[in-house]
C-alpha cells in the first residue's frame, strides 16, 4: 500500500524514523520485538516512502550508535526497556529482522515503490557497508522479483541522492554489479579484443543506461565534479566500451560528452589493440557526424602540437590513421595549418599528393594567412634559413626537413612575394636567398636512380659492376670504333674519286676545288661543307662575271697546301694512305 504524499504526513514518517534511530540496534533484535514495536508506534501498515526512509536511516547509521532511548511513555517503556538489554549485544542493524517484521504486518508492500521512494532529499549513501545493508534490505524485499533498475536509471528529483548512491556502487562493485539485473547493453560486435568478462568493475559499464543516467547528472554543474570522477575508471581500463557507449547514447554531444570523447581519441591516437575500428566507427558515426568528425581532426591537431620531441612520430601515426579512415582530403582541409602543413610535407614525401599543386590551392583559397603559416612553419622546422648559425647536433628532429621539402615550400612562396605585406615579403625573400644553393641546384633524383653527365663513362657501368663482362664490352667498342674509322676512310675515297692525277696515262678527270664536288672528308667535322665552300669557291651553279678558269690537273703534293691550316691535321694524320690512294687512281 502506497501512503499518500501529503505535507501532513512527512513530519510524522521523519518523527517515525528519529524514534527508531533513537531506540537504536535493540529495535531489530527479533522479528516479534520488531513487529510489536512498529504497531506501538501506529505504524501497522507502512508504506513504500516511510521503509525507504526507515533503510536510509540504517544505511547511514550501522555502526556508531549511542545508547537506546529510555522512558518514552508508560505504553511504550516496558517494550523498549526491554531492547537496551537486547541492544548491547546488537553491533548493528539486523535488516533481515526488519523486512520480515514488514512482511507480516504489510505482505503486500509494493517494493518497486519502496525504490522508487528513494528519491528523496534527505537520501545519501555515505560508504561501502551502508550499500551494501541498503542494497540487501532492498533485494530482501523484492524477494523473487527482479530489481527494478529503471527506477534508478530515470531522472531523480533529488540529483545529489542519486550521484551518491552511484557513486558506491560503481566503487564496489563486489557487492552491486547492474549487468546482473536488466540493463540496456553496449553494442560490442564491431571490437576484435573484448573487454574482460569477470572483471566487474568493468561490467558495470557494459550498461547503456549507465552510461546515459551518469552523463546527464554531469549536465548539473553542482554534480559534475563527481560524476567526472566516475569516468576516470573507464577511460583508463575500458577506454573502447566506453566510446562505443557514448556514440550510441542518445543525448546531445556537448559539453562533458564532448571533454569526455576527447579524452577517448587521445587514447587511441596513442596505443590501443582496438584503437582502428573504434576510430573508424567515431569516424562514421551518423547521429553526432557533424560533432565527432571535427572534435577528432581538432585532436589530433592539439595531440600533434603537443608532441614535443616525440611530434615527427605522432604525425606519423596522424598520417596513418587518416589513411585508414580515407579521411587525409578532409584532415588536410581543416585550418589547423600547422598540424595540415607538416601533415601535407610527409604525405608528399609518401607520395600521397603533390607538395607544390597542394601549396598554391590552399594559397589560393587562404590567401596571406596561410603564407604567413608556411613561413612560420619553415622557421621552426629550419631556424638555420633566417641567417643563423644554427649547429646540426643542437637541432631537434622536428627542425630537420628535407632538402626537397624545403626547396618546393620557398619555390612556391617565392610566387607570390610580391602579393603579401612588406615584412612578410621581406622574410620569404631572405629565406629563398640563404637557400640559395639549395634553391638552384638540381632536384636529387629518386633514390635507387644514378644521374651522369653526358659523353662521361658512368662511375658505376656494368663492367664496373660485372668485371666477367668487361672484355666483352671493350672488344665491342673496338669494333665500333674500327667501323667508325673505315666509315670515314670511305667517304675520304670518295671524295677523291673526282681528282686527276699526273701520269703517262691518266686520264681528265673534271678539275678539283672548281666545280662541286663531294666532301672532303664527310663527318669528321662538326659542320659539314662541300668542298667549294670549304676552299672559298663560288656555289655550284652561281654564275660568274669572268670566263671559267681552266682546268687544272694536280698531283697530291700541290693540292695539300690549298687546303688551309685548319685542315692540315686532318689531312696529315691519313697523308700516306691518301697518297697509295691517289696512285691507283692514275693508273
């Protein structure tokens, strides 16, 4: 029976309930003593709000006590003269005593109701031993029914109640596990290592209900520092349920939701064997997609600033976990620009993108905010560029960037100098100028590919490499060049095919160094001419003012002469096969 909620009725269930814990440990000394005392007391048929009352006061006060109230009235002083005696053997309450006292006066107490009942001002539980006489008297009660756990799930009026009695039991968990009774689970399938299934401080937020009754108390700014309290445990020993739990609440992503899934991304940005699928499911998540996606780029880019030496190696694993969420286009995209800079350095060099073409989109679309970005990251990645003496062995890792990085910032930069402020453009140019060198020489060639000048041997040639082949590769060029030789000897003997010869029967052949004739000496020259032009003759076919000159027969001797300096080393290094040549022809 459920007692009615009057003003008129509180100050009577409170006077109830001071005289009980006036009487003390004696009042559940035996169920006969217990019973006769609640109907000496009016109470023959209590209700749910008074047992609630009634077990909070046992709950705060089992032990410590002070000694039995005495002489109360000539009806009720022989009754509780008796419980002093009974109570200096008593050391606490007896809560079976007490419920099975209600049983016989009341069997039909509604004891949902007695749960429900809990939600009220004066509810605390201080410690472990009082959860666990509460929780006890509470399932006595219930006996076979199972326990309610809605009712503590639901909105309490009464906030500060509901925050203590939460608190002990997530702190003891030995005694009240909420997996044990009905409860909204956490979806799990998606996780590859499960949390530990005999670990009851773990399962306890296993529960969905949990996890949404404890984030909306920590709405309650009065409330927040102990609920954030209670977090602490998850977020360090189960950080993957917890961050399933929060993606599947209900509520909005705000406020300590928001802090609290930070905390999560932290985690697993770091270590964790599930740290890929909880990402990509955060990274997914449809109800808070517009919340999650930038509060998890925000992260990374506050975990990456706050590396410290260790900055290079996070960047790394920033880099890796965009690629695993095919997310490195909306990463980069973000005005995180230092974070969105270096990230965009390393992926060029894993050729994920194009530095220079990246460079002037996000110019384009930034304009001198993100020039200034660059300029600013180029300072603190290479300080030495600005005209210091900056010593190798005093830079950090994070101040080393590559050659080629560097060498395509500034190019890029350069650009657009002229577009910027004075004192900005002032510094891209004092950098592009102590760079100089780096600036002007030729890009490093891929690693694995060797670059040689042209007409030089390579430093490291197959023969070099392969010394069984490198007789091979010689006689080869030998031939080559004997060919070459007899290639030149031939086009010598044709040019010499037209000239005439002193002798008894030597034939007029047509005159040399006069008409048109073939080349000399063909391709041994870098620029080929014919004869006439070579010997300063007219072209064929130019007509001429003076008659034609007459024909000229020589002998090898007297042509040499006319040929000029220019080709006496030519001609002298071949003088003697031209002239057994030149014999045969006259014969």
């Amino acid at each position: 029976m459920t007692e009615p909620s009057s003003n008129m009725s509180k100050p009577m269930e409170l006077s109830h309930v001071d005289v009980i814990k006036e009487v003390g440990y004696g009042f559940t000394s035996s169920v006969e003593e217990c019973r006769q005392s609640l109907v000496q007391m009016g109470l023959r048929d209590p209700g749910p709000c008074m047992v609630s009352r009634v077990l909070s006061m046992m709950a705060n006060t089992h032990s410590g006590l002070s000694e039995p109230l005495q002489g109360l009235g000539s009806s009720t002083t022989t009754a509780w003269g008796a419980d002093k005696d009974a109570n200096a053997s008593n050391v606490t309450w007896n809560i079976d005593v007490f419920i099975q006292a209600l049983y016989d006066l009341v069997p039909t107490l509604n004891w949902k109701d007695v749960v429900s009942e809990l939600d009220f001002p004066g509810f605390f539980v201080k410690d472990r031993q009082g959860l666990k006489l509460l929780w006890h008297g509470l399932c006595r009660g219930l006996g076979s029914e199972p326990f309610p756990t809605d009712r503590l799930y639901r909105v309490w009026r009464n906030p500060d109640s509901q925050v203590s009695l939460f608190h002990q039991i997530m702190k003891n968990s030995d005694i009240v596990c909420l997996t044990d009774y009905k409860y909204r689970p956490v979806s799990m399938e998606i996780l590859k290592a499960l949390p530990e299934d005999d670990n009851r401080d773990v399962s306890n937020w296993k529960s969905l209900d949990l996890i949404e009754t404890l984030l909306n108390l920590s709405e309650k700014v009065q409330y927040s520092s102990h609920v954030h309290d209670l977090f602490k445990y998850p977020v360090q020993h189960c950080p993957d349920l917890l961050m399933l739990g929060l993606l599947q609440t209900s509520g909005p992503m705000q406020g300590f939701r928001q802090e609290l899934l930070t905390n999560l991304v932290f985690v697993f940005l770091s270590n964790h064997p599930n740290s890929a699928i909880v990402l990509q499911a955060a990274w997914n998540v449809q109800s808070h997609a517009n919340v999650v996606r930038p509060l998890i780029m925000h992260t990374m880019a506050d975990w990456y600033m706050r590396g410290g030496e260790s900055e290079q190696g996070r960047l790394s694993r920033i880099l890796d976990v965009a690629q695993d969420l095919k997310a490195l286009s909306v990463l980069l995209s973000s005005n995180s620009f230092p974070l969105v800079i270096d990230l965009a350095c390393l992926a060029s060099r894993r050729e994920y993108l194009k530095l220079d073409k990246w460079l002037n989109d996000k110019i384009f679309e930034h304009k001198e905010p993100f020039i200034q970005a660059c300029v600013s990251f180029l300072k603190r990645r290479c300080p030495q560029i600005m005209g210091g003496i900056v010593k190798e062995e005093n830079l950090p890792k994070s101040a080393q960037l590559p050659t080629e990085t560097l060498a395509t910032m500034l190019s890029c930069l350069q650009q657009y100098a002229g577009g910027v402020s004075q004192e900005l453009s002032e510094t891209i140019l004092t950098m592009a100028g102590n760079c100089s060198i780096l600036l002007n020489k030729p890009r490093q060639p891929p690693p694995g590919v060797v670059k040689t000048p042209r007409g030089l041997e390579p430093a490291f040639s197959a023969a070099s490499l392969n010394p069984s082949q490198a007789p091979q590769q010689q006689q080869q060029q030998q031939q080559q060049q004997q060919q070459q030789q007899q290639q030149q000897q031939l086009e010598v003997l044709s040019s010499l095919g037209s000239l005439s010869i002193s002798g008894p029967a030597a034939a007029q052949p047509p005159p040399l160094g006069v008409g048109g004739g073939p080349p000399l000496f063909g391709s041994s020259f870098a620029t080929p001419g014919s004869p006439a032009k070579l010997f300063g003759a007219p072209p064929s076919g130019t007509p001429s003012n003076g008659p034609p000159p007459p024909a000229q027969t020589a002998s090898f001797s007297s042509v040499v002469p006319s040929l000029g300096t220019q080709f006496g080393s030519q001609l002298g290094k071949s003088y003697c096969m031209l002239s057994r040549s030149s014999f045969r022809y006259a014969l």
